[in-house]
C-alpha cells in the first residue's frame, strides 16, 4: 500500500507526538518507567517499520518507472535504427495554389519534384473538387464520382520524387463532402480534378528523404511503408 505524503507526514507526527508524551510521563512516574521504556521500544519498532515500509515502496515503483523508462528508449532506438523515425529541426512552408481542372494528388507530385523536396508533410487543402477518385478502405481499386465536392480535409507525407523516375511516392488521404454534406474519404488517387480552386500548405522537412519500401521487420505489413532517411542540408 502507498500512502500520500500528507498520510505518511499525519502517521509521523502521531508517533512522533506519542513518543515525546512517553518521555515525559516516564521522567514523571518513575515506578512506571519500565513499562514505559518497553512502549517506547515498541513505538519505536513501529515507526522503523513503517519507514522501511514506505521506503520498499518508493524503490520498487522507481524501479518499475526505471523498467518502464529503458523500455520506452529501447522503442525509439529501434525505430531510428530502421529509419522509422527522426528528428529534425528545420522546415520551410510552401503555398501553392491550384485552377479549375488541375490533378491534385498529381499537382502535389509534381510541386516537390519541381522544387526538388524530398521530404514534406501535407499541412492543409482547402478548394473544392468536380471529380473524386478515392480508394477506401481494404479495396484494391478505387472509386470515381462526379458532381460537387467540398475539400474537407488531406493528410499525410510526400516522398521525394525522383527525376529519372516515372513513378510517384507518397501516402495522402482525402476527405470530401457531397453537395448533401455525405462524408466518404480514403487513400487519394489520380483523378481528383478541381472545381473552383485548392488552396495548399506544404511544410518541407529540412535535412530529411522520405522513401518507401516493403516492411518486411519482424510483424511488419508486407506493403511499401514510409522510411526516414537524414541527410546533410546544402
């Protein structure tokens, strides 16, 4: 049991009060002092005891606080050492703007491989979009609609695009509303094509390359996943 420090401090004073009041009716009532001498020791036993009570508590939730802590460290250094995770302290902001008619998912590609931005965050698109392609969850494909659409919201991480490439990298989920305010939101495709505008804020992260490959670690998904890879800034 673990007793708050207002409890422990209330149990002391108590002890402590007993004790000096037994010191003073020992020197008082001499022909009494052995029985009291015995109350004392046994006060004294009882207060010993339940400071090394206290004590074996403290250590063992510090221990398991310890336990806990190495735990946590040894959780970060596995994901750094497999590029699962980094810190990095620069950044620089990016709005980019899109017209009637323009790809999203493909503008955002083509934005950081023009600017040569290997590692960048989605941080927030506002527009409208005439046509949506969105794969949901657990489908292989994905699905077309036309009509009118609100940009709710798009998340997630641009890899770097490579230049000798064709290919495009990146991980972006797209929410949209219908002209009835229906949600319905998934993994972003290309063909999700502007209506009136998309207002777009990217944040580059400095000294970083975003990549993708299988995850094949212990327990891992099997599909392409995001690594983190530090490089030196020019």
């Amino acid at each position: 049991m673990c007793l708050s420090l207002r409890s422990q401090c209330l149990i002391q004073y108590i002890v402590s009060s007993q004790l000096i009041a037994l010191l003073h009716f020992s020197v008082k009532q001499s022909n009494m002092c052995c029985l009291s001498l015995k109350l004392l020791i046994t006060l004294l036993l009882l207060l010993s005891l339940f400071q090394t009570t206290q004590s074996s508590v403290a250590t063992s939730h510090s221990g398991d606080r310890d336990r806990e802590s190495d735990s946590d460290l040894q959780w970060l250094v596995d994901k750094k050492s497999t590029n699962q995770a980094g810190v990095f302290e620069s950044s620089k902001l990016h709005i980019l703007r899109l017209i009637p008619d323009e790809d999203l998912l493909e503008s955002l590609f083509r934005y950081a491989r023009v600017m040569n931005i290997k590692a960048a965050s989605v941080v927030s698109v506002v527009g409208s979009l005439r046509t949506t392609n969105i794969r949901y969850a657990n489908q292989s494909d994905g699905t077309t609609l036309d009509g009118s659409f609100e940009i709710v919201s798009v998340v997630g991480n641009i890899d770097f695009q490579h230049h000798d490439s064709d290919s495009e990298s990146g991980h972006i989920h797209l929410s949209v509303s219908d002209e009835r305010g229906r949600m319905r939101g998934g993994h972003m495709l290309s063909g999700n094509l502007v209506y009136t505008t998309a207002e777009i804020t990217l944040v580059e992260v400095g000294g970083a390359r975003f990549g993708r490959e299988v995850d094949e670690l212990p327990g891992g998904s099997g599909y392409y996943e995001l690594v983190v890879y530090e490089e030196e800034e020019p």
